[in-house]
C-alpha cells in the first residue's frame, strides 16, 4: 500500500530511553518505565503494559480546585510501555525543569508531565478572588512538562524596566519568580459607553518571561 500517510515522519518508531519527545508538533509521545502524570482523556493511544488511573490532588488542592474552577483533572499512567497524548490538535512543547526553576502554567495548557516534578495550585497574587479563573499550576524540582497552545505562542522577555500587561484569557504561563498584579487600562467613563473589551490585564513585573497565545478565545475547561 502507497501513501504519503506511511512517511516516516508520520511513523511511530521504537522506543530509545524513557521519557517523553515529540512525536509531531501536535502530539507527545512518552515512552513509560514507571510513571508519568497527564490531563485526564488525553491518551489517544499506547502500547505495552500501562494502567490509567484518575489521580488525587490531595486536600488542598482538591480545595483550591473545587473554590476557583482551576487545576488540573490528571491521571496516573504507570507501568511500562508507550503512550501518545494530545489535545485537540493543539501545538505541543516540552519544557525542561532544572533545579531552581519555577513555572508557572494555566492547567489548560498543561499535557503531561514527569512525576518527579513538584506540582500545586497557586494564587496569582495580587489578583484576588475577584480575578476569578487566575489561579494557576506551578511546577517545580526537575523534570519535563509538556506544555500545549492554540496557536503558535508568543514568548515576551519581561524586565525591571519594561512590565508586561497580558490579557487574561490569552496568558498560558510565565516565570513563578515574577510579580503579578492586575491593572485596570480602561476609564471609568469609557466602562459607562459600553468599553473597549480590554478592561483588566495582568502586570507582570521583575526579570523573567511571559508566554502568550494568539487567541482571546474563553477556553474549555481543564477537565474536558
């Protein structure tokens, strides 16, 4: 049979080492020899002897999760064997979590992740309950994250001297060690005529980065 379908680049090719790689710029393969994490319903195939489990986020972040909306729905994948995740066809990137490092991810964009990285739900400071839907997973220790994006995103570099001002609906993650606040950019007058649609960002201050995607779109929820 003959088809550009079967080009190798389309091809699952045997495992190497342990760990997850891009199987293509919208999909994660993670080759399992004891256990990853993943967004629960995010397996759309596997090989070998692997169990699915739905994972607790302990008390408090069962908690933080059941009073904000946020967090993440995972499961436990655990055994050995490979496993191929993805979302909605969604650009797919790994990131590499060293010691020190801190990130911070909306758990809308998260995919899945090694399961020696530390995981919890923060608060975004200076938002308050009333920033309802910022409170977002941080990931620490060391390890890799995979992290998933509508669109291509876009990395904006933030310093001392230049604050960046993100919308909420379209911020997928940024830098733990960076300040947040929110920042109203709209007058009250302006509100009164029906407003521009651009009412509150989230200022993010220090020395770090900011990653945005092209889209305001109001996501779907995590656990879907």
């Amino acid at each position: 049979m003959q088809s550009e379908l079967f080009a190798s680049k389309n091809m699952a090719q045997p495992p190497t080492a342990a760990g997850m790689e891009l199987q293509n710029d919208k999909c994660v393969k993670y080759t399992v020899n004891g256990e990853c994490l993943a967004r629960q319903g995010s397996m759309v195939a596997f090989r070998g002897n692997l169990r699915f489990e739905k994972k607790g986020q302990g008390v408090g972040n069962f908690l933080k999760r059941q009073v904000t909306g946020e967090g993440l729905a995972l499961m436990s994948v655990s055994g050995q064997g490979e496993a191929w995740f993805a979302h909605e066809a969604e650009n797919c990137f790994i990131v590499e979590i060293g010691p020190g490092d801190a990130l911070t991810v909306n758990g809308r964009n998260v995919l899945c992740f090694d399961a020696g990285l530390h995981y919890d739900i923060g608060v975004v400071k200076g938002a308050g309950m009333a920033g309802g839907g910022l409170f977002n997973s941080v990931f620490s220790g060391q390890g890799k994250l995979a992290v998933i994006c509508e669109g291509s995103p876009i990395v904006i570099p933030v310093s001392a001297q230049a604050p960046v001002f993100v919308d909420t609906d379209a911020v997928v993650g940024w830098s733990a060690q960076l300040q947040t606040s929110l920042h109203r950019s709209q007058s009250f007058g302006s509100m009164i005529r029906g407003g521009s649609g651009e009412a509150v960002q989230l200022r993010l201050d220090g020395e770090g980065f900011v990653i945005v995607r092209p889209s305001e779109k109001q996501p779907a929820s995590a656990s879907n």
